[in-house]
C-alpha cells in the first residue's frame, strides 16, 4: 500500500531554533510538497518538488526553505522558528502533478 | 485567497442521512477533486472528477460538477458515525502551472 510517512507526529521547539521536518514516500513519485494547516485557512502550499534537487516556491515559501537530495525523501527547513509557524504540517506526493495526492499524517508543530 | 469554499462550515446529521457539502470556485478549472481528513490526522483522496464531466460515483459518494456555476457537491449517502470527518474540495486552475488550491473545509458530524 501507498505510504508517506512524515518523522513527527508532534514536535514542540523554541522560537529561534533551526527545525527539521521530513517526508518520506515510497511510490516513486516525482512531485512532493509540503502544506501548512490552520484553522478556518485550509491547506496553504509552502513548496514543492517535482524531481530531485529542484523547488519551486508556493503560496507562503517565507520562512521556510526545503530540501529534496533524494526522489524519496523532501525535507522542510525552518531556519529560525517563531510563533506563529506553529502549526499542522502536512508532506504529500503524487505521480501526476494536481491529481490524487497522497497524504503523510502530518506534524503538529508548536514553536514556543 | 482561497480558490474553493466549502459550504456549510459544519454539518451535524444522524446516522443513516444523507449528508451533502458543496464547494464552490472563481476561475476555471481542469479537474475538482475531494478529500477526506480525519481529526489530527492527513487528508485522504475520495474522488475527482474532471471539467468535462458532470457527476461520478465512488460507494457511497456522489460527486457533481456545474461548471457554469463554477460549484461542485459531494453527497455521502446513508451515513454512518464512521463518515464524521473534515471533507475539502480542491481545484486544479485551468491556467497552466498553477497548482491544487484547497479550501477551508467542512466538519462533518454523523451521530449514531
């Protein structure tokens, strides 16, 4: 069965500090991204990759920046967390760009 | 600013009822799709249906399309408890390039 699979379920950091989040897929999948969540928002797109090594900012890229060394693996970097990154992340995949995206659980981040 | 907006907020019906959410969208799109979150938890893909199709079923959900109206509706027929979940449509611009645009989501409540 199709997995993503995101390193944290929660994650509690102090403002300041560098934060690591990471994805895994195992479907082969060219196109990875990363989502934050809060309420009343919905999903708003960060970044996302469509092969390895390359990224393409989204809807709200400040802040962040990622990582994708490895078709399997995409990684979001917070270079120096504040408050109000606190949030539910969520890492997805899919092989054709816009359709059928698989979803990791996601991590609630609280940056204190 | 969010491309798709779910309408109602929040459903609360009985267990056997239909429950039906409708999404609605600004510019034109390639396909809408819908997903499924349950609570603290990623989202799941139910359906997607393109621009040129009007209605698609999957089980128990039925899926319309009135691209006129730019509008969609997903129908959960004979609910159960099971069913009580966030659903969020999101579109896929007609513009090239853009990508998948959630919006904010309906709770679904189904009591037994």
């Amino acid at each position: 069965d199709v997995k993503v699979t995101q390193s944290s379920r929660y994650l509690v950091k102090r403002t300041g500090e560098k934060v690591f989040l990471e994805c895994v897929q195992d479907m082969d999948h060219e196109n990875m991204f990363w989502y934050r969540q809060d309420p009343g928002l919905g999903l708003r797109l960060i970044y996302f990759s469509y092969d390895v090594k390359m990224k393409e900012k989204g809807d709200i890229p400040e802040g962040y920046s990622v990582s994708r060394e490895k078709k399997e693996r995409f990684s979001l970097i917070l270079e120096s967390a504040s408050t109000n990154q606190t949030s539910m992340y969520l890492c997805a995949s899919t092989r054709t760009p816009n359709e059928k995206l698989f979803f990791g659980s996601g991590t609630q981040l609280s940056v204190l | 600013s969010q491309q798709g907006e779910e309408d109602p907020q929040a459903l609360s019906i009985q267990e056997g009822e239909n429950a039906t959410m409708n999404c609605s969208y600004k510019t034109s799109i390639n396909n809408l799709q819908w997903y499924r979150q349950n609570s603290g938890r990623g989202l799941v893909h139910l359906i997607l249906i393109r621009s040129n199709e009007r209605e698609k079923h999957s089980g128990r959900l039925r899926v319309t399309l009135d691209t006129s109206k730019k509008s969609s509706s997903l129908l959960i027929t004979a609910s159960r408890a099971a069913d009580t979940a966030s659903y969020f449509c999101a579109t896929e611009p007609g513009n090239a390039g853009n990508m998948l645009t959630f919006g904010g989501g309906t709770r679904l409540m189904v009591k037994p």
